[in-house]
C-alpha cells in the first residue's frame, strides 16, 4: 500500500510539472515595410497547439535569424540594419510579465546576417554572415547585453560549381555540437563544412590553429546543420541538391554514411531545401522544402543512423524558410514567409506523421521562429 501511495504522489507531481510548464515561441520576421514588427512572442497551449500573441518589438530591422538563451532570459537576432552593415540586437524576455525589452545592439562587420547561436554557458554569440562570408564571436555581458566583437573570421577564397550561387563563400550556419566542445560552420558558397574547437573559456573561444574542413559534393550548397542527442551524427541539409547527407562524428570528425534526397523523384530542379531538425524522442527527422514543392520531408531515424523517407506534409503556405519543433516533442511550428502565415502541426509520436491544427496564424514577413518551456 505505501509503495502505491508513493508512485500515485510521483504520478501527481509529474503531472502538476507538465501543467505548470509555459512554452513561449518566438518570432523573427523582416520589417521593411509597414505593419510589421521585427520580434513577435507567442505562448503555445501545450495541449491543442493553439499560439496566443503576447509581446513583440520593432526596435531591429529585417531579424532574418534569432535564437534563445539556454536560461531563456534573452533572445538575440541577427539583422540587416542598413546594407551593408548587418548588427546583431539583444533581447531581455521575462517569462511572468510575458514583456520583450530591447537591450542593445552591436554591428557584425559583414553584410546579410543570417544566422545566430549561443552557446550552453551564455557567455558567446555566434553570428554568420551570408553576402560577406564571416563568422563572428561576441561576449555577452552579464545583463544579456552584447559587447564588442571578440573574433572574426572572413572567408576569402571559396566557391562552388552554381555560378549563380557559388560565386564565392557564402556561410549560412553557425552550430554546436551537443557537448558545446565543437561549432560547425555551413559554406553554401564553397561547397564546406568548416569545423572549430570551441572552448568558452578562452578570450577569443575558436581554436583557429586547429580549424578544419570537410568538402560536400559539388552544387550541393550545405545550409542548415543537426546533431544527434549524443553528438555521434551529423544531419546537413544541402539547400541547392536538395539533399541530406549523414555523417558519422563520433571520432570528432565528419564521415559521410548516407546521401538522401529531401524531395520525391518528381523533382528534378529548382531544389530550395532549407531547415532540419530531429524531434527530441530522436526517433524522426524532419526537413522543410521551399520552391516547387512547400512541405516538410519525414524520415525515419534507423538504428545506425541513417535515414528512411517515410512521407511529405504539405505546410499549408509558401517558403517554410524554416520551421521548430517545440521542446515537448507534441507540435511542430512551420514559419511561411511569401503567404506570411504560420502553421501549426501535431506530431504522431509513434509514427512521426503530421497533421495539422487550428487556423494559420498570420505574421507579416515571418522568416524564423524558436520555442522555449519555462
């Protein structure tokens, strides 16, 4: 009879934690025009996947990319300014006032930012630049507050075999792996997957000296990177094959296993693969499709690693620039940015099928989004 007493009490205060959480998502959307702002907050029913408006901002202009901190106080864009100086704009966020409050702003030294990342430790922002290949480091202050550009790398020399796109270096990502002791950098332009040792203990935290690169099949463009909980594998999603190539990284160093494409045999151009993500059980991978076809590819995550196309969903607009899935697993959040709406689905946890739920919500320009339980 105790020991009955004792899992009902467990059962209870797992339930009353569940129920207490709050899920905040957070979105980025390019504000050149009027009727736009820059940062929206949304809270998300955990149970029918419903996103009610609870703050935003237009202190920033055109947020292409944002990110959240790991305690979620403070979420940091990345923006065009005014071409070509790109800046990087702090946020402070607080989860009970449900209140976003622009803190500062730093410029990054190239043009078009297009990606940022903080690491585990909250003390570095990582931010890359697409038009102007360069990848930059900058403190973060205690108040959230972002200060001068610490590191700078800008990538010269590079490019591919798309003369429209593969001009030149062209780096689109900027990732950690999961023990936060490597970054991966994604060069659409120059067909690389750059790696960095990171140590957030030192004044300038990338190991340039001992800086590496794997080169991806040519035309490939890799865009946007993911690990698995382990950090074992690497998922690239590559924007101009329309392809995904898998690498094994348990030995620290990128070794591709499997090479599958993203959209059905239909397709034979115009690929515009953008975003990957595995969902948290890390049972299912899940990668958006702009251009001809606007959906999310699914995959199943075999024992070993790779890859196994198990269906498509349509995202119910157009350009899912990117998408989130939120941290319990239950919804994935879809951001359009042509039809400017965002969508909503509700992940089958044993089958990793989509449907979709409530009406599209409608956000100007929306280019980004990230969630946070709190």
């Amino acid at each position: 009879m105790k020991i009955q007493k004792i899992a009902l009490l467990l059962s209870f205060l797992i339930a009353l934690n569940l129920y207490s959480q709050r899920q905040f998502v957070f979105f980025g959307s390019y504000n050149w025009d009027k009727g736009s702002e820059a940062v929206y907050v949304y809270e998300l029913d955990n149970e029918t996947g419903k996103l009610t408006k609870v703050a935003s901002s237009s202190d920033v202009i055109n947020p292409g990319y944002i990110t959240v901190s790991n305690d979620g106080k403070y979420v940091y864009a990345s923006s065009d300014a005014k071409m070509p100086n790109g800046t990087v704009s702090a946020f402070a966020f607080d989860a009970d006032k449900k209140s976003l409050t622009f803190l500062n702003q730093q410029k990054t030294g190239g043009e078009n930012p297009v990606y940022v990342n903080v690491d585990k430790s909250g003390k570095w922002l990582i931010n890359a630049t697409y038009n102007q290949p360069r990848i930059s480091v900058f403190p973060l202050l205690e108040s959230g507050k972002i200060d001068s550009i610490a590191q700078h790398f800008t990538f010269t020399e590079g490019s591919g075999v798309n003369p429209k796109r593969q001009d030149k270096a062209h780096t689109h990502s900027a990732v950690f792996s999961p023990d936060y002791k490597t970054l991966l950098v994604a060069d659409l332009g120059a067909d690389k997957i750059l790696q960095y040792p990171f140590d957030a203990n030192l004044k300038q935290p990338l190991v340039d000296s001992k800086s590496t690169f794997t080169s991806t099949k040519p035309g490939s463009g890799p865009r946007h990177i993911t690990f698995s909980k382990d950090g074992k594998l690497a998922y690239s999603i590559e924007e101009l094959a329309g392809m995904i190539s898998v690498y094994d990284f348990s030995e620290n160093k990128l070794k591709e296993i499997q090479r599958i494409a993203t959209h059905t045999d239909k397709i034979k151009e115009g690929f515009e693969s953008s975003d990957v993500h595995i969902s948290p059980d890390g049972k299912f991978l899940y990668a958006s499709n702009r251009g001809k076809e606007n959906n999310i590819a699914i995959f199943k995550i075999k024992e070993d690693g790779t890859l196994e196309s198990i269906g498509y969903q349509s995202v119910k607009g157009k350009h899912p620039r990117t998408f989130a899935i939120d941290e319990t697993g239950k919804f994935i959040i879809v951001t359009n940015v042509i039809s400017q709406n965002v969508t909503v689905f509700k992940r089958n946890l044993e089958t990793g099928m989509l449907k979709k739920v409530g009406k599209p919500i409608n956000i100007k320009n929306v280019t980004c989004v990230k969630t946070k339980i709190y």
